[in-house]
C-alpha cells in the first residue's frame, strides 16, 4: 500500500524559510518522480517542484526558482521542500505527490502560511 505523508508546515514571517518533509511507504523515492504542488485558497492547485532519476533531476516553475529547492534522502525514503525567502503569495496548502507508474498518490497536505 502506497502512502506518502507530509510534516514541517507552519507560520513563518515573510523573508523567513521552511522545510518540508514527506515519507514515504510502499515504494521507493528514488524510483519515482516525486512533486511538490501547492494550493492557495481560491485557486488551482500548482506544481512548485519535482525531482525524478538517478541523478536528481528538478524542475521548478519561475514563480519559486531561485527560493525552493527539492530533495530527497533515499535511506530515510523521504522527499524534502527547503523553502526560502518566503513571501505572503506563498500562504498555501502544500501537498506531496507520488507518481507510480502513471498513477497520482497524494498526501494530506501541510499549511504553509506567510505572515508578519
């Protein structure tokens, strides 16, 4: 059974930083392309970052590059979103995302929320 599990959200001061973390079971992270996606209330739920192969490939959307970097320890079989310099446009649910051979197996989500 697959189940991918965020932690780290919060409150954090616009300028501050976050780090994300999501563990897996039932498969292995290092085998699989695995995203960050976020939604804002009010909006459609967005990729921030994804990170796939053997060599760590990543991808990030102009919005967050620069800022996020994602991660991924494979003896821990964890996935991380080291966020920096946060902005209030950045207040959001984030939510893990495991691709399994075509098919999507998401977390519950963690409250990201930017505020001074």
């Amino acid at each position: 059974q697959v189940r991918v599990v965020e932690s780290g959200g919060g409150v954090v001061q616009p300028g501050g930083s976050l780090k994300l973390s999501c563990t897996a079971s039932g498969l292995n992270v290092r085998n699989h392309l695995m995203s960050w996606y976020r939604q804002a209330p009010g909006k459609e739920r967005e990729v921030v970052a994804s990170i796939i192969g053997a060599v760590d490939t990543t991808n990030y959307p102009d919005s967050v590059k620069g800022r996020f970097t994602i991660s991924r320890d494979n003896v821990k079989n964890t996935v991380y979103l080291q966020m920096n310099s946060l902005k209030p446009e950045d207040t959001a649910v984030y939510y893990c995302k495991a691709d399994l051979y075509g098919l999507d197996f998401w977390g519950q989500g963690t409250q990201v929320t930017v505020s001074s």
